[in-house]
C-alpha cells in the first residue's frame, strides 16, 4: 500500500507550488479502504468487494429455488502499463458470492433478477480521512472496470463529515471492458480538514451480468496550487508631499492609517496596514531688498545662483544677503524632505551699496565684537546672525554709538539700518 498524508503548513511568503501527492492506494503491500461497509444502506448478500491480483475466471454452479444452476466467468483485462505491478497487480473488485464459493475470485457478480437474487448495492470507502488544508486544484485520479449495463453500474461518493452524509459525485460506470484510467476535480475538496472517498456499485433487477464487476485500482489525489488565504502584514513608512500605495491604485498626502491590498506569492489577497507619515518642506522665501529669508524654520539651507545653478559659496543660512544682483533660489532640507524656491531677483546691491556710504560707517571691521557705528541719521539698527535670527533690534540717535558683539560666536552678522525711508545693509565680520 502506498499512502500519503500531507500536512502543509502555509508561511505569507511562498513561491514555486508544483504538483503535490495528498494520498495514493495501488493495494500492492496493503488495503487503506473499509470493504463492505453499511453506509448508503448498502449490503454484500449476493456479491463482495475484494482485493487480491486473481484475474482467471472459471465454471461454477449456483442453486436457486432448489435447482442446480451452470454459470461460467470470463477472465478479468490484465492492466496496461500505466497501472504499477500492471499486467496483473492487486486490485479492489466486486466478486460475486457464489463464484467465491466455487474458488473464482476474479471480478464478476451475480445480477439481480427479482427471482432468486434481488436488488443491492456495495460499498467500500477509504478508512481514514485525509486533509486538504491549504491546497486547491484536488485531482481523484483511479483506473477502473466495470461491464454492467443501465441496471448494474458503478459510482463515486466524497464525504466532508468523516461519512456522516455522502455526495455522489459521479455514476453509471458501466459498459467499460477495458482498463479506462479517470481524473475528477471538484472545487468542494479543495481546503478541507476532512475529506474521505469512496465507492459503490449498483445492482438493479436485469436478466443478465455483464462482467468483469467494478474494479478499482491506481488511486491518486493529488493538488496543483495552494489554497487561497488572505494574508496580513503591517508596515510603517515616511514620505515627502505624497506617497504612492503598494499596489499603485492610491496616492495619499496627509499622514493617516491606510490599507491596500496587493497579490501575495500565493496568488491570493495580501492585506497591507500602512502607518503613513507624510513630511513637508515649504521651499517659499521673503525678500527685503537685497536680503533673501527662507520661510521654513529650523531646516538646513543652501542658496543657489539661479543663472548658472551653482550654490553661492559660504552661504548656509537662513538668510542670504546677496552681494550682486542677479536671481537666488533657496535649497531646503527639512528631515528626508528637499525643495527647492522660485528664483528671486535682487536688482539693488549697487544702490543700497551707494546709499549705505552716506548713511552708516562700521570701523573696525572686521573687528572682534567691539565696534564703531556711525549713523548719518536716526536710525532703526538690526543685527541678524547667519540663521537669521535677530540679536539686535533697536532704534538710534544720529551719531557714533559703541556695539559690543564679544558674547557672540566668531563669524559673518547682516547689519540691517533703516533711516530718512532708506535700508542700507552691511556684513559685520567678528573674529
């Protein structure tokens, strides 16, 4: 007997699925059906369900209502080639009683005729059930016999509750000679915890037999694909402005939970839980004559000369006092997030530059903090350092008045002086 039970444990990843044997039976070294049963109401008084490799007919007598009757049984088909053990391998048949009791153990049965034999039906079912779980594409491949005729014939059941109740899943085998292989498929096998088959053969009142009985043998089940399962998974990801979906159907904007559904290995549906975080990065600036300011705070900054699309060099800030005219773009980076501004033009340098002549004087410069400053006129005074922040921010009288910058770092302060409606700008440089 050669049988296989095949337990198959589904993982979210799985690739390659080829045809896998769930259970076999050629009856060689064994017997993995139940003969004879009870179920469906049947009986074995006039013939039996055996297993054995006899395939020689012979001549017997029968007694019916006292009287002595002659028969004679024709050999079974040997098997072709397809069958394994084939020409003459164990089979499962039907065998009428009275030719067992003349020693003729071959495939044949006594028909039913109403008068000494009557109607009756024989079973034999698989003894243990076998599992599907996680398969599809179930194939019951068998080869078979049986001569019978509209009133003797054979058929196959299934049961998917341990053979409480049996669906019948094809009939009238019959007016078949010769060894016929079959392959059945029904999508009600597919992904059962419990599934037995089994087989039955049908004696109705006819005049005559026409054997061999049904004969079994070579019974394969096997599957071709996995079962479809929907599968899970959860994943968290960060995107700039917008995020396209696993499945390429949606484009989502604004941080939320979202889910998608794509194919997994298997064929089947993958359901995705995307935690989603959506960055922005505002890449707008403001412009104050010649002082470009970066709108987005606490981001990283580079400033870039829009007519040869070079950075200006030095220049990391969030402010940007451009020292010629010309069109400047700020580069932001925010966390993962690059944008980049519109250009802006800055067409006053050589004006203010004249205007900050008669306005202001700075000496020393560079110094190291402690510096002059001298005012053509009152004046608002701002010093704003290379982030842009403001660390003076104060109005004074025409005149010289003393700053003091040795509390701050070393490096490059925008002074901004707006007196009598005129902005003049000025680098102080502190070392």
């Amino acid at each position: 007997m050669k049988k296989t039970l095949l337990l198959l444990a589904l993982s979210v990843v799985l690739s390659g699925f080829s045809q896998t044997t769930v259970y076999s039976e050629d009856f060689e070294t064994g017997n993995s059906f139940t003969m004879n049963s009870s179920d469906l109401g049947a009986a074995y008084t006039n013939s039996t369900w055996l297993v054995n490799n006899s395939y020689t007919g012979g001549s017997g007598t029968l007694v019916c209502v006292g009287f002595p009757f002659s028969f004679t049984i024709g050999n079974t088909p040997t098997q072709p080639a397809g069958i394994s053990g084939s020409p003459s391998s164990n089979y499962m048949h039907i065998t009428a009683q009275d030719a067992i009791s003349n020693g003729i153990t071959n495939a044949s049965y006594v028909s039913a005729d109403g008068i000494c034999f009557f109607d009756e039906t024989n079973f034999t079912k698989m003894t243990a059930p076998i599992s599907t779980t996680g398969l599809a594409g179930i194939a019951f491949d068998f080869w078979y016999l049986c001569g019978g005729s509209a009133d003797a014939f054979g058929e196959v059941y299934y049961s998917l509750d341990g053979g409480s109740t049996w669906t019948l899943k094809q009939s009238t085998f019959n007016n078949t000679t010769a060894w016929t292989q079959l392959s059945l498929t029904d999508a009600a096998w597919d992904n059962q915890a419990s599934i037995l088959f089994g087989f039955r053969f049908v004696n109705n009142t006819a005049s005559t037999a026409a054997d061999p009985g049904f004969s079994v043998d070579q019974i394969l089940i096997t599957s071709n694909s996995v079962a479809c399962a929907e599968t899970t998974s959860s994943i968290t990801e960060t995107a700039c402005d917008s995020y396209t979906s696993p499945s390429g159907n949606y484009t989502w904007t604004s941080t939320n939970t979202y889910m998608d559904t794509i194919p997994n290995a298997a064929g089947c549906d993958s359901v995705i839980t995307i935690d989603l975080t959506i960055n922005t990065v505002d890449p707008s600036i403001s412009q104050a004559g010649v002082v470009l300011t970066a709108n987005e705070s606490g981001a990283t900054y580079a400033w870039l000369n829009c007519s040869d699309m070079t950075l200006v060099s030095g220049e990391t800030g969030q402010s940007f006092t451009a020292t010629a005219n010309g069109d400047y773009a700020a580069i932001v980076t925010a966390g993962n997030c690059v944008d980049t501004s519109a250009c802006a033009t800055v067409n006053t340098v050589g004006i203010e530059e004249n205007q900050s002549t008669n306005l202001i004087s700075i000496y020393p410069n560079p110094n190291n903090g402690l510096f002059n400053l001298e005012l053509g006129n009152d004046a608002q005074v701002q010093i704003i350092d290379l982030t842009g922040k403001s660390i003076l921010n104060q109005n004074y009288a025409v005149g010289n008045h003393k700053i003091d910058l040795s509390s701050y770092s070393d490096g490059v302060y925008l002074l901004k002086v707006l007196g009598d409606g005129v902005i003049s700008n000025a680098k102080i440089v502190k070392k």
